[in-house]
C-alpha cells in the first residue's frame, strides 16, 4: 500500500469499493479513480493505441494523456481519464487502449441546462480565482465562480502551504464560505468552463452525480451545461505542468512532479519509494523535499548547471542527492519504471550514461499556463521565453487572466493577480471594487531560471524505433514529429494533422507547446514566431448526451398542433411532418376483415368523397397575414406578380410571389376585407419566412408605405368543406347563408354563423370541386369540426388528410410550392403567365422574368405525365430521358418526376414533371428511369381533370 | 347569441399536468388578445392612450395597465392588448374609435396565442433553463415584458410582480402542447 | 453565442435573430431601367470584406424589427447597430 497516515483532503473513515481490470479495490471519499489505484500500488492502467505498450498515470488532472479507462458499471462509458473521475462505491472499470465502447443500451441519466447571468464570472477557484470572487463578490457584483475539482482550493489543494501561517487550505475554507453566504454569488464545484463563445458567453459542464455512481438520485440530472452570459470574465485556470520528451519515457511511474506532490498532499499517496526528480527549473524542488519528508528516497536530476541554493541546502539537508547538468536519457522496466537513465554533461560534452534504480520518475520541464479559454476568446498570446510557454498579451476589454494563467507562478503573485483582474472587472462595470486584504503568504526563495528543454535527444546506438513520445495518447514521437517537418510542413497545424498530436481526448495540454518547440527547433525558427495550435472548444471532453440536455425525445423538437388535433388522434390518423406540424396525413379505417386500409386504399377512397360527395380537411397550418392600411393594396401589388389593389372587399384571388431572382417563392390566396384590410395565406411552411420578406420590404425598402402586417396563422382554424355535396351541408350549418352559386359566388368570401359560431367562409377550391373554406376562432375549431361532421353524416362527410389533398390538386395541375417547384421555377415555368400582371410597372421579380435566361423556350416547364402502364406510379424524383435506347453517360435528362399519385379520378396512375420544354412535347413518349428499369410515359397538360373547370360550381 | 361552452383552449388537456407542479402553473383561457399598430408619436397613439386612460408604452420590453388592460409593448409601433375574455369586439370598438381617420390596425389575435401565469419562488429557475433572458429582480422588474424564446418556441413573457415572482407568459397556440410539455419537464427536478 | 444589441430591446442572444444580408442595398428605382448585367450586379453581388461590414438583421424572435449592424467579420464584434433608416454610423 502507498497511503500515508498524513493529513489529505479524502475521508478514510468511509470504505467505497471498487473493481479495476477485474480486481477488486479499497479507496476513499475524495479520491480519484487515478489516486485510489496508486494508493492501491497500481501505475500501468491502459496500454498504448498503436504500440500496445503500458502506460500509467502521467498527472494528477484533466491534463493526463495516458490513463483512459471504461467505466463499465454502473452505466457504461468509454473514455473517461482516471484522474478525473472521483471514486464511488460500485465504480467497475478497465484500462483502454486508445478507444472505448459506447454502450449499447439507453444512456438512463438525466442531463439538462440552464442560463446564468453575472456580473463577473471566476474560471478556477484556486488562489487567484478565490481572490477574484471574493472581491467581486464584496462589492455587491452578481458572481459565478465555477471550479472544475470537488471542492475549492486549486493548487492548495495539492501542496503544503501556508497563508497568514496556518495551512492555506484554513483560508479556503473561510473564503468558500463567506461565497456561500453571499446572496448573489453561485459557487459551481465540479463545474468545467468548457469553451468561450463570443461576449462573454461561457458554456460549463457541471457534474452533479457522477461521483455518486449508483447512488444518484433519480430525478437529479446527472450533468448540466450552463450557459452563463458574463459581463466580465475572469480567467484563474492555473497552469499545467509540462513534461520533458526523453527515450522511453512512457512507462508507467513516469509522472509529472506536481502529480506527485498532489498524490501526496490531496489524496496522502506516495506514489513512489525510489523517486528520480527530472527538472528544468525550481518548481520541482518542492515536489522533491515533500516526497522526501514523506519517506521516499529521492534523487534530483536538473539539467541546470547551477542549482539554487536554497533547493540545494534544503535537499541536503534531507540527503537528497542533486545532479547539476544532467539530463534523463531515456529509462529501462519491465512495465513499471524501474531505472532512470542519465547523462551529465562535463565541459561541454555527454557523459558516460548511468543508470539510477527507481520505482518513480517525476518529470517537470516548466509550466504552461491554461490559456484555453482566454485564447478563445480572442486574447493574443505572447512566447515567454523564460517561461518557455505561450502566455496572454492581450488587454481584453472584458476577459482578464489571473495567476498562474497569465504565468504568475509564487503564491503571492498569484493572489494579488487575481485581486487586481477582479478590481479591473468591476472598474470596467463602472462598480467600485470592495478592499479585500490579502493573505500572507511565506517568503519565497530567490529563484534561478528554469532551462527551456523540450526533448532530449535519443543517445541509443541501436535502430529501434524512437520511443520519445510527444503525445503518449495518439503514440506520437518526436520522430513523427520530424517527419512532418522533413515532409516540408512549416505550420504546426500541419503538423498536429499530420502527426495527431493533440488530438486526443487531452486536446494536446502536456504536448502541444512541446510540439512547438521540437517544430521550430527543427526548422530553425523561432518558437515565438511559430506559435501553437489553436485553443478549441471543449477544453475537456463534453459528452453529446450532456450537450443535447432535454432536447431529445418529447421535447427534441417542437411539435405544432392545430385546435383539432385531438380529434384526429381520435380517429385514428397517421400523421406528415410539415415543417414542425404534425398535419393529418390519411385516416385509414377498418376494412371488412377489420383491418387497417393502407394509404392507397384510404387516400383512394378520400378523394373519391371529395370528388363524388363531401369531405372536409384541416387546413389550419396555412399561413396567415393580416395586412392593413391605407397602402396595404399598393404594397400587395408590389410583392405579388398580379394586381391586388383592384380585388374589390369581398373577393379573393389567388396570388403567386417571387424572390427578386424572379423564382416563385409562394403563393396562396388574398382576401380583401376591407379597403384597408386583407388576409393573405402563406403555405404551410413559408408562413413565418414570408412574413419576415413582407416586413423586410415594408420596414427597409418602402417605410412610405401605410401597411402593417400581423400574423394571424393560430387565430384560425381553417376547414375546407370539399365536394359536389358541400353546398348541401353548409346551407344545413347556416340555414342563414345563401350558399346558391348566384348568392354566393366562386373566389367571395361572407361572415356567417356556422353552427352558431362566427365564422368567415371563403369559396375557394384547391381540389376543383365546389368548396367552402370556413374560418373560425382556434378556440371553436374543434366544436366546428365536430359539428360539420355532424351536419354531414347523413352526405357520408369524409375527412382527407395531405395525401388526399395532393392527389386532389395534382389531378387539377395546381402546383405545390417546394414540391413541384425548388427555387429555380418561374410562374411562366409553371405555366402560369396569367397570374403574372404585364400592366404593373413593376413588382418583386418582374425585371428577372425579362432575362433571357427566364426566357429560353427549352426550360423546364411543369406538365403532366401519364404512364403507359396506368397501374405503373412513378417514383418522385424519377428522371426522365428521350429514348429507351440510353446513350453513354453523360445521359441527357430531359427532367424530373415532382408529384406522382394514382388517381381514383382517372382511375390510373399519373404524374406532374418539370421537362425541357415540356409544354412543346405534350403527347411525346419519354422513359422515366426507376428501380433499374425504364418505365414510358406520355406527356400530357398539366391539368388531368376537369379543364373546363366545370366542377367549382358544384 | 354565441354559444362559448364548446369552446377548447390550447392547454384545456394540459390543465390536471400543470396542477400537478410544483410551481403554480396556470392556464388563463380565452383572454382578449388585440394587436395595435399605431405610429408612437401620431395622433393614433396619443388618441388611443387616451381612450385606454393613459399612454401607450413606448420603452422597450415593457407594458403598461390600465384598468384591466395590459398593453405589451411589441415593437416601436407595435402592441399587444391584454384584456379579460369575451371583450375582443368592445375593446376593439373602443381602440378603433380612437384610432378613427389616423392611421392605425387593430387585429383580434385572441386565439393567436394562449396566456399561462407562472407563480412561485422557482419560476426564474425553471424558465432559465430554457430562456436566455436575465430574469433577475433587478435586470427584469414589475413591467418589463420581452419577446424571446423560450426553449425552442417563442415566448412573451410579462413579469406581473418580481418579489412574488409573478409571471405571465403567452405562447403560440400551436406551440402550446409543446410548451406545456417543455415547462413539465423542466420542472421535473424541483419536486426532489 | 453572438450579443447583438437590438436597437430596440438592446443586447439579446443571436438565436433570436436572422441574417439579412449586405445593408444600403437599396431596390433599384427603376429595375426596368437595367441592362442584365446590372440588374445581375444588383441581384448577385455583395461585398464581402474582412472588416466592418454593414449588413441587416432582424430580430426576429423579438420586436420583429429589421435594423442594421456593423460587424467586424474578422473577429465578429458588433461595432455599431442603428436603425432603418437612419446612416450608417463612422466606426472604428
């Protein structure tokens, strides 16, 4: 066992079990999965993805690039990093190499979000981060501070000191608490800020139940995304420690030296008995001394010639032996390191390599600060050569970095950063910044400069392949590294590309500076110049379940409904999507051996009610504009392709629109009220782009106009009453209303009493049959529904879904905007050149349709087809060629199929297309190729039924 | 006489749903909606202020009452009257009366959308998890009244009394259901 | 999540917006006037600088107002908004 008696921040009082590579383990409230398996003895947790080889646990956070492990049980997750999952009592978990498995089954867990608003929102809550918060917190300022770790403390958190001369985790605790007692601070534990998304919005992941495992409550979401819009952000991330790139320096025991010390402070793991401090600069020291004083036997390695001497006098004085000038080389072990292999330069040259036995081998080459969200959020970032890391340099009007992310690296520096980024925040919000004296924090030692060293070169003589690896997780090398360079790469996203490196799950924070460094050593260049890859959102990995929250089954989408929905989940209908309505589709009914109709069946026999006696539909998705004003026929004229202005109160008109391409964009029918008054409908799914055009041009373009637009869509419900039958019907629902052809005319509307509801019945037909669209208040849509079928029982009233009313319309040659037009269709094209005015001056559209493209006699005209085969359907979407006799390709296609139904009507198939010059070839023979084979069809007028119109009239 | 018994809301088969919350939830039915559009600085709007017994609003994301009426400001010359049910045509006379030969439309939207009052401590909590709004006392007081989305329909949300956490919310009346259902949801955690 | 300051309701998430394209475009007086190529040019071209760019917006979930915004594209910040109508604003 490696767990010490010594202070720590887990609860030993409380057992939790768990199983790890199917070996079962004793850990502790507080620990990670990572801190419990090396409290256990236990370093090699995965093996490598390409090479196979063990690889343990490199760090002591979200930074560790080698130990992903499956939690197995209780819920099966793939790729998690064992030094970020808190151990809970059940946790099952293996190593991985590389890649995990999702699971098969439903993820059970909850996952939501929520929006948060502040003030100042905190990154980090470890020195400079607490500071920050609690002085923008003392001013009154609304504050969220989220903190990525169980409990506050950062760094404190992981090492031995001291503020105001008691354990600095005393001040912590007495910080978190004043936060807590602030009425308009949220303190988030367990919360990640993930990425920055532009003005100050910052998405955090907050783990809620995770570290309960089975014993997560139901209901409680397990992860929450918040979405917090911040006024001004604080950025107190911390820094990561970054390694150095020696031979072999993958095996398990390899760890950076901050790991170490937070092993041994955080969680009282000594992860090591014989320990080999590899360092660059002083930071590591205190790792050295700690493990020291804790019972290891440690050897310091510092590739600095001269060494501090106050490190030097506290590292004797614990008989710590320290090399000057020596760097590891590479290291041997079966599995777990066992021997550190060195070389110390004498004048100027490589010494003799020698090896030094050790169970652990801390590496620390610097530290890079975490930038990742400052650099998303546009802050430049500067090299620091003394550093040897990329820091901020920019002066955000609204993001700031505190401490040890913007490379402030003693304590005192780091608690006064982050009074001053939160004294700056609140200045710049025009909020006096409260006093918030800071704690006093130890003497620090006079520090001599950390040596910059990305890698040391590969001494062995032998032509193994290299083992110096960059990025431990993709199995990346420095060789990899030069053969990018050596392939002419100069870029060092090429590079990541090319290599992989940093695109694993730790998104590069140990390698990707490194990578820089090896790149522009390589090219000669300077790193400075050279930069790093960029900082992308997640700085850690966000699961797609947590990103997509509620939004999923019931609630993924919405669903609109009209008044009378519910009668038709009654009756038993299926549904279309139409944009996000669910629209009656067909209302198949029993059949005589009491089975379903199919939709053939059902849609057969809805077009024949509609056709031969009466049917009705819910039309109610239509979309509806009411236009008012002195101007509004003026403004109609200049926005449809035919005359508005002269339609008198009382009539309506069919009416198309065009986009300024000249393309038809809708159509649908105008009422005119009033003088001043008219409701226009839109199709279904344009309703809400259409009224956004109108606006457009009402607002920006022609504000002299007097017209405002409302929609009115959900005001009404709107049922066509459809059939040679309907008048029959109606003048039983209004006895009032003169339904006579001569009393109340095709294409008029009248206000009526409709079964003693208030209603305006319109006499439009959009299937050729006599019909009346009757409109009522939403709120007496069902009862009119229900009251109509009432009324038209003993006529054998039949209600049709979309299906019915496509078949009904196509017979008719009426096209269906979107479906048997796509934005490269021209009214003309249609064959509609009567709805296009030639006496308007202009309209929207009008100068395009003059272009000799719109012109051409070859384009693609609307028309009907007819299969030879009447029982053949055609597919949608068919494309149709000349001959039978199919040429090379590129074959030339005439066209394609856009509707295509059989009709109880024609009592056949048939079909509308957009052909080549289609209305020239009208009785031509063309071959529409589906399913392999070439099905001939006639070309015929686009309208099948009733030309002369005979039916409207009823 | 128009028979209104047979009348159905957009919420009428959600109502036992939203009883059962753990915040207060409620339908209110068949409420007066009319739209205004006016010119703010025509005789239009001063006349019809008048009538109403005070000035239309003309701050953004505000309304004003008077009376029983709540006037929601919509846009810059755009209003939303909000009155009890069953005064569309009299509310309607009056607003048109005032309007007279002035430039101005009235719209009877009643049925465009449906009112649900939101009441209780957690209100805000809920609705922040689908709104991008700051609901704050102080950022939304008594009076402020915004257009925005709420989850993925739109919404208007009118705070009626930011101390009691007094909420009024009109939603479209196709999106009723789906409102209804994305409020249920989000309340599910509260009842822990 | 782009801020947009609506000039009416003032600083709102962009899901309540929609994109309009280049502002100041205005719809030709007399497009019959037009040879094709530039009712072509009216039609299918824009600018498309790196930099200030004055474009419509409309705020759509809101106060259904059209209005115009100056964004840098470079790096997305709003520099100006102002309303229909009115001139474009001198920016930074």
């Amino acid at each position: 066992m490696s767990r010490l008696d010594a202070t720590s921040r887990i609860d030993r009082g409380t057992d939790l079990r768990f199983t790890f590579d199917g070996k079962d383990y004793l850990g502790h409230p507080g620990d990670t999965l990572a801190s419990a398996l090396l409290a256990n003895g236990v370093h090699q947790v995965a093996t490598s993805i390409r090479f196979g080889r063990p690889r343990g646990i490199m760090a002591a956070g979200v930074e560790d690039a080698n130990a992903l492990v499956q939690v197995e049980a209780p819920f099966s997750e793939p790729m998690l990093t064992a030094t970020t999952i808190e151990l809970y009592d059940g946790l099952v978990a293996r190593g991985l190499s590389g890649q995990g498995r999702l699971a098969a089954e439903p993820d059970p867990a909850r996952y939501d979000a929520i929006h948060a608003h502040c003030d100042v929102l905190v990154v980090g809550a470890g020195p400079s981060g607490l500071v920050a918060a609690l002085t923008a917190a003392r001013s009154g300022a609304r504050v969220v501070l989220v903190d990525d770790q169980p409990e506050a403390g950062g760094s404190l958190l992981g090492s031995a000191e001291q503020l105001d001369g008691v354990p600095a985790t005393t001040w912590v605790s007495a910080t978190v608490a004043e936060l807590a007692a602030s009425p308009e601070v949220r303190v988030l534990q367990r919360t990640t800020a993930f990425g920055y998304y532009d003005d100050g919005f910052v998405l955090a992941l907050e783990k809620r139940t995770d570290h309960l495992g089975a014993a997560a409550p139901a209901g409680v979401s397990r992860q929450r995304v918040w979405r917090i819009r911040a006024k001004q952000v604080v950025i107190a991330t911390g820094a990561h420690e970054r390694p150095v790139i020696f031979a072999d320096n993958d095996r398990p025991g390899i760890m950076l030296a901050s790991a170490a010390r937070t092993y041994l402070h955080r969680y009282a793991v000594l992860a090591g008995r014989e320990v080999v401090v590899f360092t660059t600069n002083d930071s590591a020291y205190a790792a050295a001394t700690d493990l020291a004083d804790a019972g290891a036997e440690v050897t310091v390695v510092d590739a600095r010639p001269e060494i501090s001497p106050y490190w030097a006098a506290e590292c004797a004085r614990r008989g710590i032996a320290v090399r000057p000038a020596t760097v590891v080389i590479g290291t041997s072990g079966n599995g777990r390191v066992t021997s550190a292999h060195v070389v110390t330069a004498v004048d100027g040259s490589s010494g003799p390599r020698q090896g030094i036995g050790c169970d652990l081998l801390l590496v620390s080459g610097g530290w890079n600060p975490a930038v990742h969200l400052y650099s998303q959020a546009r802050g430049t970032l500067r090299y620091d050569a003394k550093l040897g890391a990329f820091v901020p340099a920019s002066e955000l009007l609204d993001v700031r970095a505190a401490g040890s992310a913007r490379g402030a690296f003693t304590l005192a520096a780091c608690l006064a950063e982050g009074r001053l980024a939160a004294q700056d925040a609140l200045t710049a919000l025009g909020i006096a910044p409260g006093d918030v004296p800071l704690p006093g924090t130890p003497e620090q030692p006079e520090e001599v400069p950390g040596h910059v060293l990305w890698s040391v070169p590969d001494h062995r003589e032998d032509n193994a392949p290299c083992s110096s690896f960059v990025d431990l997780q993709r199995d990346a090398t420095v060789a990899d590294v030069l053969r990018a360079t050596g392939s002419g790469m100069t870029s060092v996203e090429h590079v990541k590309r090319y290599t992989t490196i940093g695109t694993a799950h730790d998104q590069g924070k140990t390698s990707g500076v490194i990578t820089s460094g090896i790149v522009a050593d390589a090219l000669g260049v300077d790193i400075a110049s050279l930069g790093t890859t960029t900082f992308r959102p997640p700085y850690t990995s966000v699961s797609f379940a947590a990103l997509a929250g509620r939004d999923r089954g019931q609630i993924f989408d919405p669903v609109r409904v009209t008044a009378i929905h519910p009668w038709h989940v009654k009756h038993g209908a299926l549904f279309e999507n139409v944009g996000q309505w669910k629209r009656p589709w067909y209302y198949p009914q029993r059949d005589a051996s009491g089975s379903f109709e199919d939709l053939e069946t059902a849609v057969l026999r809805e077009c024949r009610a509609a056709r031969e006696g009466v049917a009705l539909m819910d039309a109610s998705t239509l979309g509806k504009i009411n236009v008012q004003g002195a101007d509004a026929g003026e403004f109609l004229d200049r926005l449809y392709t035919n005359i508005m202005s002269t339609l008198k109160p009382g009539f309506i008109r069919y009416g198309v629109m065009c986009g300024m391409d000249g393309m038809i964009l809708d159509d649908g029918t105008v009422t005119r009220v009033s003088e001043t008054e008219f409701l226009l409908t839109t199709t279904t799914g344009n309703a809400a782009k259409i009224l956004e055009w109108m606006e457009e041009f009402a607002q920006t373009e022609w504000p002299e106009l007097r017209v405002s637009l409302t929609s009115v869509t959900e005001h009404w419900v709107t049922v066509p009453l459809v059939g040679p039958r309907s008048r029959e019907v109606l003048a039983s629902l209004a006895p009032d209303l003169d339904v006579s052809n001569e009393g109340f005319g095709f294409m008029t509307w009248r206000d009526a009493e409709v079964a003693g509801i208030p209603a305006r019945i319109c006499r439009i037909s959009f299937s050729g049959e006599l019909a009346y669209e009757i409109n009522v208040s939403a709120w007496d849509g069902l009862a009119l529904w229900e009251t109509v079928i009432e009324h038209g029982t003993p006529y054998g009233i039949t209600p049709y879904g979309t299906e019915a009313m496509h078949v009904l319309r196509a017979e008719k040659g009426y096209p269906i905007i979107g479906q048997d037009t796509d934005g490269t269709v021209t009214p003309q094209d249609l064959g509609m050149s009567w709805v296009v005015s030639k006496k308007k001056v202009d309209f929207i559209g009008k100068r395009s349709h003059a272009r000799a493209e719109n012109n051409r006699p070859d384009r693609k005209q609307l028309v009907g087809l007819l299969p030879v085969d009447p029982t053949k359907l055609l597919a949608e979407g068919a494309q149709l060629l000349a001959s039978a006799d199919v040429p090379e390709p590129p074959v030339p296609m005439l066209g394609h199929v856009t509707s295509s139904y059989r009709s109880a009507a024609l009592n056949r198939t048939f079909a509308l297309a957009l052909v080549r010059a289609g209305r020239d070839r009208l009785g031509e023979t063309l071959y529409a190729w589906q399913d392999g084979e070439l099905l001939a069809v006639t070309v015929a007028d686009s309208v099948l039924y009733d030309k002369e119109g005979a039916r409207r009239d009823g | 006489m128009v028979d209104t018994t047979t009348r159905r809301s957009p919420l009428a088969g959600q109502a036992p749903a939203l009883a059962g919350l753990p915040i207060s939830a409620r339908e209110l039915p068949f409420l007066t909606q009319l739209n205004l559009r006016a010119d703010p600085d025509g005789p239009a709007a001063a006349s019809i202020g008048r009538a109403l017994g005070g000035t239309l609003p003309v701050v953004p994301s505000t309304a004003s009452r008077f009376g029983e009426v709540d006037v929601l400001w919509l846009g810059p010359d755009e209003w939303l009257l909000l009155a009890p049910s069953g005064q569309e045509e009299a509310l309607a006379a009056t607003v048109r009366r005032a309007i007279g030969e002035a430039d101005g439309a009235v719209t009877d939207v009643s049925a465009q959308r449906t009112a649900v009052a939101l009441t209780g401590p957690r209100v805000r909590e809920v609705l922040a998890r689908g709104c991008s709004i700051d609901l704050h006392p102080k950022a939304a007081p008594a009076g402020s009244c915004v257009q925005t989305l709420l989850a993925q329909t739109g919404v208007t949300i009118l705070v009626r009394d930011e101390t009691s956490s007094d909420f009024l919310l009109l939603v479209r009346s196709s999106f009723a259901e789906y409102f209804a259902a994305w409020l249920i949801d989000a309340c599910a955690e509260l009842g822990e | 999540m782009l801020l947009i300051p609506c000039p009416w309701c003032g600083p709102r998430d962009e899901t309540e917006f929609h994109y309009g394209g280049q502002a100041h475009v205005a719809y030709p007086g007399n497009p019959a006037a037009l040879s094709d190529e530039e009712w072509a040019r009216y039609l299918f071209f824009r600018d498309n600088p790196k930099g200030a760019f004055a474009e419509r917006w409309n705020h759509s979930a809101g106060c259904r107002r059209w209005f115009n915004a100056v964004r840098d594209t470079a790096d997305n910040e709003i520099r100006a908004v102002y309303r229909t109508g009115e001139p474009r604003p001198v920016t930074a």
